[in-house]
C-alpha cells in the first residue's frame, strides 16, 4: 500500500494547479506589503485603525510548500478589510500590482479555497505522526477524504467543482479499486475497540457503492478470521477445559436447602452459561472481541496500552493486534508531506557536488517554464561547441569524474535551449578553472 501522506500530496497538487492564478493575486498583494518595512508599518497602522486584531502577521509562502501557502491565505484573510482599505492609502500598490489585486469575488473564493485547504493540511499533520499510532485510522482518514472530494464535486461553485472532479480522479487512481487494497489498513480499524465494526459498512458504502462495500464487508470479515486463525496456530494457549455436560439430577440435600427444585435447575443452568458460554459451542477471542460494546472515544485514550490490559484476555488477539498496529501508513519525511517539488539528490545521485545540484535544480526550474520556448535549432553550433570540449576535456586525463562532465554538460544544453547562454557560459569557466 502506497504511503497516504505521498497521495495525498499528489492530490492537493492537482488542488494547486487549478487556484494557481487565484493564490498569485494574494502573493503578490503581501509580497509588495512586505517588501519594504514602510509598507509593513503603513499595513499594520492601518490595520489598528480599522479594528483588525490578529495574532499572526502577514507571511509569504514558497510555493514548492503547499503547508506554507495555506498560512499565507489563512493569514491573508484576517486582514481582508486592511487590504481593501489599503488600495487608498498607498498610490503605487494597484499601479504596480496591476490587475492582481485581489476584489470582492477573490477573497469570497479564498474562504472556500481555505476551508478545503485546511482540511488537508489538518489531514496530513495526523498522517505525519511519530510519537502515535497512525494504522488504525488510515481507513478514517480516507473516508473524510472521499467525503471532502463529494461535497466538492456537488459545490455550487463551477471551479470547487472542477477541482473536485479531478482530485476524485487521482483519488479513484490509488484507492477507487477495492480488489487492490490492502486488507492489513481494514483490520487495523477493526482492531481500534472505538471502531470494530460499528460503522465499517457504511463507510464501505459511502466508497463503493452498496453491492460492492457489502461484499467488500464481507470478504474483510472472512480474511480476518482466516489471519487469527493463522495466529492461533503459531500461538496455541492452553483452552479451558469446558466443564462436564449438566445434568438435571438433583439430590436431596440441594432441594432441602433451596425449597424449590425448578428454582434449582434454573440457577444451575444459569450458573453454567456463565461459566461456559455457548453450551453448543465455545466463542473464539475474536468473536468475544467483536461482540462487545465498543469502548467510549476519548483523547487520552492509549490503544497499545487498552490491549496490554487486556493481553490475559485475548493473549493470541492481543499478539495479532501488536503487529498489525505496529505499521506506519505514512513513510516519507515530514519536510516532504507538504512539498510539491521531486527529491533531486537522491541515492543515485548522491556523488554529486552542491554546486551541480544547484545547477540541476535551476535548469528544472527554468525548464518548466512554458513562456520561454524553446529552440534547439538556433543554438545548435554552441551546443555542439560545448559538447566537443567537454568531451576532449574528459579525455585529457585531468581526473574529473565522467558524471561531473556529463551533468555539466546537460545543464549547459539545457542553459542554452531555454535562451539564457550567460549561465552556461558561467558553467563553462568554472569548468576550466577546476581543472586549470
């Protein structure tokens, strides 16, 4: 099973793409606020005049982190009145900004914008934990999700719409097939004593329809009495043995002492099922665990701990409980739940310098660039200009690495497509001064 932290990246990735141009507006506004400490002391008089009263100030975001571009808006939003009244105070701000400030109808889509935003974010700070549990709420936290994508996707609004349509499609991609999920994400909500089983079919229902979430259901309950039984044979624990079959013989003794015989039978045979259970057969721990009352939810609640104290009761549940929990759903750093951008240094890359990266970096970043076109055809004396002395330098024998010269070597093409040949050319001559 993919990492749900990963996922849902993606997700709010193609949620960026659609509110591109309407975050620009609200990044533009606080840049041209926070560019000089004039305007940040202009901005925050008049927010005192006005009555605005904010705890946070106004932050700008990097835009290859979606956590800090939900602060900036949640941020921006507080001063909504500042940046409206602003506009009279300051000449030069709609003059520059031109036609990115933002109006009415902006910041009435930021607050929708916001809201979805939040629950995200929220969403991936949970997912994200070190110091909890995180298996026996991967189920829950997929079906928030898929209940967020449906009341987008039945917005009024025709862009909420939009976007939820194609987040639904990313969603459908990893989690939309039933057959490919792993079970191991529905037992552990099984295991989760506030969950069991109470409210499993309707959200099986709520993802896949009610003939398919029924016979999901159904094959979840048959798999997970199939995985205790695995355990119960590689932990067998000596079973109580049942007492003797009752027997409706009663002695003179007991029914001098009782008065009654009936009321006798009766006692005994209530006695016996409590001691025995079931007289026709002996429930397993799994049908115990499932059978009882959920427990109360509470937020000093210690799921390891509630089965540590309960390891007399069910020691082969318990054991299966242990490893099933022990699995993180989310298995990337937390600095890269929120980024929108690919790891560049990764293991196969690891030999390269900080300079080269930075190199790397910068021409990906140019190169996604779709107002800039680009024209091999123009440049294709310099690029094979280039090429050639790269490659008469490789093999003078002046112990640069090949993967130095190589990666060099597509920076400066990749430099010289995008129309920016003073960049290669500064490439160049630290090229020939590393070797002299």
């Amino acid at each position: 099973m993919r990492c749900i932290a990963h996922i849902l990246n993606l997700v709010v990735q193609d949620w960026l793409k659609e509110c591109d141009s309407s975050v620009k507006k609200v990044r533009d506004a606080v840049r041209y606020v926070r560019s000089s400490p004039a305007r940040l002391q202009k901005f925050k008089s008049l927010a005192d005049l006005i009555g605005v009263e904010a705890k946070n100030s106004l932050c700008l975001d990097i835009p290859t982190r979606w956590n800090s571009t939900y602060m900036m808006l949640n941020t921006a939003l507080l001063f909504q009145k500042v940046f409206e009244a602003y506009d009279d105070h300051d000449s030069s701000f709609k003059s520059d900004l031109g036609g990115s400030v933002p109006d009415f109808l902006d910041w009435e889509s930021f607050q929708s914008l916001v809201m979805i935003l939040k629950s995200f974010y929220e969403m991936t700070v949970r997912i994200s934990g070190s110091l909890y549990l995180t298996s026996n709420t991967f189920f829950s936290e997929i079906s928030d999700l898929s209940c967020l994508l449906k009341n987008m996707e039945e917005a009024t609004e025709d862009s909420v719409k939009l976007m939820g349509k194609n987040m639904r499609a990313k969603f459908d991609k990893y989690w939309g097939e039933p057959e490919k999920m792993n079970f191991l994400i529905f037992y552990a909500n099984i295991l989760d004593p506030r969950d069991k089983i109470e409210y499993m079919p309707i959200q099986f229902n709520q993802l896949y329809g009610e003939e398919k979430g029924k016979t999901m259901f159904d094959k979840v309950i048959v798999g997970l009495k199939e995985l205790f039984e695995d355990y119960v044979a590689c932990f067998p624990v000596q079973s109580v043995e049942q007492s003797e079959k009752f027997s409706p013989s009663i002695t003179i003794s007991d029914s001098v002492s009782v008065g009654r015989p009936q009321s006798l039978l009766k006692s005994q045979i209530k006695k016996q099922k409590l001691v025995s259970g079931d007289l026709s057969r002996k429930k397993t721990e799994l049908e115990v665990y499932l059978f009882e009352v959920i427990v109360d939810d509470d937020d000093s609640f210690d799921l390891l701990r509630w089965w540590k104290q309960q390891s007399e009761r069910f020691p082969v549940l318990s054991k299966m409980a242990r490893d099933i929990l022990d699995v993180p759903i989310s298995t990337v750093a937390s600095e890269s739940a929120f980024s929108t951008s690919g790891r560049v240094l990764d293991a196969f890359r690891s030999s390269l310098t900080p300079r080269i990266v930075e190199a790397l970096v910068c021409a990906q970043d140019w190169l996604r660039l779709s107002n800039q076109p680009i024209s091999i055809e123009e440049n294709i004396e310099d690029v094979e200009r280039i090429e050639k002395e790269l490659c008469s330098t490789s093999s003078t024998g002046t112990g640069m690495p090949t993967i130095v010269v190589l990666s060099v070597y597509h920076v400066c093409v990749s430099m010289i497509q995008i129309n920016v040949p003073h960049e290669a050319g500064k490439l160049e001559l630290e090229l020939e001064s590393a070797h002299g």
